[in-house]
C-alpha cells in the first residue's frame, strides 16, 4: 500500500486517481473534524474547500511525511478559519412574546446536558491554541508531533501547550465539581 506521500507525488506527475485515494483515506477524519467545530451541513461545504486547497497546494506538501494526516488537518484549520471569518453575525433571538405562556422553553436539564455545560466552559477559558492542541490529540487522535505540524509550531512548543491545557482543565472549578462524588 503506498503512503500519502507517495499518493500525492504521484498526484503531482499527471496520477488523477491518486489524490482521490489520499481522500478516500482522510475524508471522514477530516468531516468529523469539521463537524465538530461548525455543525455536520456547515462541514460538508468547508470539507469541499479543504479538498480543493489540498489539491491545490499539494506540491508544497513536504514528502518526507509519509502520512499527510497532519497536513490535511492543517489545511482544514486554514479553512475553518476563513469560514468563521466570512460567518454573517449571529441573528439577536426573535421576539418571543406571542409564545403561549404555559410553553416551557426551558425544560428540566439532564447530568449530560450539565457536564457539557460545565466541561464548554472550563474549554472556552483555555487559550486558543491549547484548545486546539488538546482537541488535535484527544478527538483526531494525532500525536503530539502531528499537532505540532498541524498548527506550524514545534513539537516541543504543542507539548507546553497540551501540558498547560490539561493542567488548566484538572484546576477549573466546573471539572472539579463534575469529579467531586455526591455524599448522599
């Protein structure tokens, strides 16, 4: 089985069906991804783009990676990126008078619904790229190396920030709370 590298070197000299095994490989990795940051109808469309500046920049694409994991990844990024850039303003919630008053918009919330609650928090207080770095390695299952590269930061620097990520979860109050087991 050829590597990604080989793939997309055979892509370069004239392949057509090479960097389409390069997306067969990746492209539920990459959706999920994808889904997870902009919602799955959002995904396709900024999925489409990532193939397009892929196969677009595939020569620049450093081959001594046998895998372009990490790459495609990175190129994703860009384009989420690009997508939340050009994203109109949040619509301010409609007028919500003319609702029946016995319609509880708000009914009870469950544990699950809490712990994400709690856990979105404690996420939304790290800094941008320790976020980022723990998603790569906890979700995309990328090794610590491979977020490095995807973020364009050495592996030593993706370490600090996965190590400041996961010390600044264990300390945040919500996580605590979430692992504190009731005394009842």
């Amino acid at each position: 089985m050829s590597s990604d590298a080989e793939l997309i070197g055979r892509s370069l000299r004239g392949d057509t069906d090479a960097f389409a095994e390069v997306i067969s490989r990746h492209e539920t990795a990459l959706g999920n991804y994808l889904a997870r940051r902009v919602g799955r109808q959002a995904a396709e469309d900024v999925l489409g783009d990532v193939w397009v500046a892929a196969y677009e920049s595939r020569a620049n694409y450093d081959r001594s990676y046998p895998e372009a994991r990490p790459w495609l990844y990175g190129v994703a990024l860009n384009r989420l990126r690009r997508y939340w850039r050009s994203a109109p303003a949040e619509e301010p919630a409609s007028d919500l008078a003319g609702v029946a008053s016995d319609w509880d918009p708000w009914p009870a919330v469950d544990a699950r619904v809490d712990t994400q609650v709690l856990l979105g928090r404690a996420l939304g207080r790290l800094k941008p790229e320790e976020r980022e770095v723990l998603g790569l390695v906890a979700w995309e299952d990328l090794t610590v190396a491979e977020a490095g590269r995807v973020l364009d930061v050495p592996a030593g620097t993706a370490r600090r920030l996965l190590h400041q990520a996961r010390k600044a979860l264990r300390e945040a109050p919500e996580v605590i709370a979430l692992l504190q087991v009731p005394t009842t």
